[in-house]
C-alpha cells in the first residue's frame, strides 16, 4: 500500500504542478491578448490621425498650387507686357540698323558730293 500512496501522490503533485503552469500560461496568454488588442486600437487611432493630416496637407498642397499656378498666369500676363521678346529685338534691331545703313550711305554720298564739287 506504500507503493499505492506514493504513485497517488506523484499524480496529485503532477496534475498541480500542470494546473498551475497552466494557469500561468493561460494568465501570459491573457496579457499579451489584451496588449495585442490595446496595440491594434493605438494603431487604428496613429492611421486615422495620420490620414486625416495627410488629407489637409493634401488640400493645401491643392490650395497652394492654385495659388501659383495663378501667380504664374498673372506674370506670363505681365512679362508680355513689360518685357520684349527676343524675336521682337531682334527684329527692331535689324530694322534699326537697315536704317542707319542709309543713312550712312547718305552721308556717305554727302561727303563725295561736298569734295567733289
């Protein structure tokens, strides 16, 4: 009966000792469920924070480009008015020296008539 007893008692000390590793295992368990659900929330929050601020920098962004592409316009708008194109001085300048070829020929043919008469 000693060997009946010690056997009983090995499995009583054995089933509490699994009992109570199990509890600690399911109590870890538990915990790290909690903070796996407490870490999903935080993350859910950071992404609807996140999008909504890249939402409003999105429409600055939007508002911001208008703004330029309106000064822009405005100064294409100006730069034809105050400004000449290249085309247009070169032009000018060709004429004006056509003209001042002329008028050199004139005087030219001034400066012959003078010595020769």
């Amino acid at each position: 009966m000693g060997g009946f007893n010690l056997t009983a008692i090995l499995q009583v000390i054995t089933t509490l000792v699994i009992a109570i590793i199990g509890f600690f295992i399911k109590r870890e368990l538990s915990k790290l469920e909690k903070a796996d659900e407490d870490n999903k929330n935080r993350i859910t929050g950071i992404e609807r924070d996140l999008n909504c601020k890249i939402d409003k920098v999105r429409t600055e962004g939007e508002r911001c480009n208008c703004e330029v592409l309106e000064k822009l316009n405005e100064f294409k708008e100006d730069v034809s008015k105050e400004y000449v194109r290249k085309e247009d001085y070169l032009q000018t300048t060709g004429e004006i020296m056509k003209r001042l070829d002329k008028i050199y020929d004139m005087l030219y043919e001034m400066k012959g008539n003078v010595r020769g008469s």
